[in-house]
C-alpha cells in the first residue's frame, strides 16, 4: 500500500508535539508547524509558506471549481481550519456510511487518519479514488496491531481452539490486512458506537471474541455487558500465547490485544474528582477509549458524534466536562456559548496524527486534481479488499 511506501513511525515525542500549545491550536504556514519537531509528508515549499488565510482562498477556489467531482469527508478531530471544507462530518462509523453511499463523485478526500480512508477505499465504487492529504496521517493505536503479529496470535489460538470457538472483532481503527482476517473467519468490524451491539451478535454465534486492537474499548464494552473481569484477559504480542496459558485462554470469554490509545489514556478518575469538587453539576462525559475506571467514574461515555449529540442537546447553562480530543472539545464550546464546556485534561493534546491533515496538505492535493493529478491516492489492493469488505459490510447490516 501506498502509506507503505513512506511509512513513518509515530514516537511518543511526535504524539505530544502540539501539547501545551498557548495560543489557542491556530494553524500556522506548515513550514512552521514543522518545527515542533515531527515528520510529515514532504509538499513542494510554495504550499509549505503559503499563510493560513492564502491557503483556505486556494481551497475555496479549487473546491468550487471541481464541484461535485469531489466530496470532502472530516472527522471530529479534525483542526478548524480543515474541518471547515468537509461536506459531511463525523465519527467513525457515520463516515464509513457517507463513504458507502457517495456513488457520484469521482474522488473522496477523506480528511483522517488513515485506516478511515482504506475504509472509504473498500466501501466505495471501483470507479472512486481515496485521497488522504497526508499519508502520515496514521493512528499510534492501529500501529500498535502489526499484521503480522496479529497472524501470529491468530496462528496461536488456532493451534489450540477451533475457528468456531472465536469471533474476531477488529474495531475499525485497523488495517485493511487485519480487517480482512475478521471477514475471512466469521469476524466482524465495529467502532466505538457500536461495540455493543456486535459484541452482542458476536456472543450469539461463538462463545469467545478476540478484540483488537484497543483493550479499553473492548473492556468497557463487555463489563457493560455483565461479563466479569476474571473472564478477560490480554495478549501481549511480544510474549509466547500473549502471555497467557493455555488454561487461561480456554477459560477466558474475552481476548483483549494489548493495545491503547495515547490521546485518551491522558484522562483520569483525580481529573473527574477536581471538576466534580470545582462543580458538583458539572457533567462529566468521555469517550470509550478511556480507561475503565474514567469510563465507570463519568455520567455519560460514547463515540465523538454521541458527545458531539449529547453537548448539542444539552440544557442552555449547563456544564459539560469532556474527555476526548482537543481540536473537538474546543470546537464544542465555540458553538455552544451558552454553556460551560471544557477539557478533562488540562494541557491541551491534540491527536498528533489527526494534526497532520494541514491545510496546505489539502490545498496542495485539490490543485492536483484541478490538473487531473491524483496525488496520495489510497488503494487496498484486491485480494486484501475481498474480506475486508465482508467484514465491514456485516457491521453496517448489523446496524
Ligand atoms: P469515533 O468513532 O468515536 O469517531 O472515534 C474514532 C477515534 O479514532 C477516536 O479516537
Ligand atoms: Fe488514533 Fe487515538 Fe488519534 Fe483516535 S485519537 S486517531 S485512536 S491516536
């Protein structure tokens, strides 16, 4: 795949290059966000120095210029100053349902990381062409699932159990690869929206579920769901059968890979204590991806559009303490003035990858295809596109 190609890893370092940033997350020209110190997706210089306000008057004009040949799609994390051009905006799953459905426009650009535009690649028509703006827009999270790894472990409990014993459940914030192992054997996709109800069907088909690769997402989901914690355990890739026995795995209802993301492990239970003491009516509402104590200590948890939903219809006046994204918190709060909404976590961290998709990025790939360029096209080759497509496909019927 094309990512592949200039695949660059994400350091710790990277993932917090735009923490505590003091003035408010504005974009500057890339040439200067290049200096926090991380390694993007060389552009030619020209787009590199273009200021902000030069950049969003190219974007306008290129837009309206390729008209409906183009759809823009952006995700919650998504920076203003890029979320702005999305003709459709959501999370995870609602975009995977826009990308299926756009059967008119010749070229998606999909402003996310990268597991959602080989999504949108896979669930769209031979005839459409993916474009992420910066393929080093990845996920540290999808990363921590290697393809190769997960054969490995698949290989593993495949020595010891039968196919029919065990569901695998990738949520969506995968590769393509380890969504096409799910579709291969009776698996499935899900997204932080509905985890439940997958798991659900999942534990009607087969008595155990391997999930990957985000452990907090898959305990939350099955506590919730009345399975004890003695019957979940966690595979570690880089230990024999993960780290487990073979008595553990059997006994186990729930095989969670040792995976996590680095955006919401910054939120905790001293966060929620401090606003809860600051203000007793404060609401406090996170995303699923936090850990399991966050999830339990916090009055309401799901995906970015239930937050987004939740702060949308809430009580003019009320207070909203939210743990999930920067970019997304701040967002909520401009368009509700009239009501207290603020950060868990009191130093600002974007998602350093949804970050990377700068504006720059998307005016230097739309004059592409003003001059039929097709720059950073994302492509699933097909044999991988087969059972992906199964997998993904049977989430959104399951819906
Ligand atoms: P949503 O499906 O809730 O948009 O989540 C995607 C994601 O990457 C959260 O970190
Ligand atoms: Fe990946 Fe976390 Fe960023 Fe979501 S917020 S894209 S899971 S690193």
């Amino acid at each position: 795949m094309l990512r592949d190609k200039i695949k660059i890893p994400i350091s710790e370092l990277e993932q917090s290059s735009f923490c505590r940033s003091d003035d408010g997350l504005n974009s500057k020209t890339l040439e200067e966000e290049f200096n926090a110190g991380v390694r993007w997706q060389k552009l030619p210089i020209e787009y590199m120095r273009t200021s902000p306000e030069d950049l969003e008057a190219n974007i306008l004009s290129a837009r309206k210029k390729l008209g409906d040949r183009v759809v823009i799609l952006g995700h919650h994390y998504q920076r203003d100053e890029v979320i702005k051009f999305a003709d459709l905006r959501g999370d995870s799953f609602k975009l995977s349902q826009y990308a299926a459905e756009q059967k008119n426009a010749e070229y998606i650009v999909f402003c996310g990381v990268h597991f959602m535009a080989e999504t949108a690649d896979i669930l769209s028509s031979d005839h459409q062409k993916v474009i992420l703006p910066n393929l080093t827009a990845g996920c540290s999270m999808a990363d921590m699932a290697q393809t190769d790894d997960v054969l490995d472990c698949w290989d593993d409990l495949m020595d010891i159990m039968n196919v029919d014993d065990i569901t695998p459940i990738a949520y969506m914030n995968s590769t393509a690869d380890i969504k096409s192992l799910c579709g291969e054997n009776g698996g499935v996709i899900c997204t932080s929206s509905n985890a439940k109800q997958i798991f659900d069907w999942a534990y009607k088909q087969r008595g155990k579920i391997l999930f990957l690769p985000d452990q907090h997402l898959g305990r939350n989901t099955a506590v919730n769901m009345g399975i004890n914690l003695s019957e979940i355990i966690v595979w570690d890739p880089f230990k024999p059968l993960g780290g487990n026995t073979k008595e553990e795995i059997d006994n186990s209802k729930l095989i969670l890979w040792k995976g996590h993301c680095s955006v919401h492990a910054r939120f905790s239970t001293d966060q929620i204590n401090k606003a809860r003491k600051e203000d007793p009516n404060i609401n406090i509402i996170v995303h699923p991806e936090c850990t399991l104590d966050v999830v339990k200590s916090a009055d309401y948890y799901g995906s970015t559009e239930y937050i987004k939903k939740m702060i949308d219809e809430a009580e003019s006046g009320s207070s909203w303490g939210i743990g999930t994204e920067i970019s997304m918190v701040n967002r909520l709060s401009e368009e509700n003035p009239d009501k207290k909404i603020f950060c868990l976590d009191s130093v600002v961290c974007p998602c350093s990858t949804m970050y990377r998709i700068h504006p720059a990025y998307l005016s230097w790939i739309l004059d592409g295809l003003l001059e039929n360029k097709v720059i950073n096209q994302i492509k699933v080759p097909t044999n991988v596109k087969k059972y992906s497509k199964i997998s993904l496909n049977r989430m959104l019927e399951l819906n």
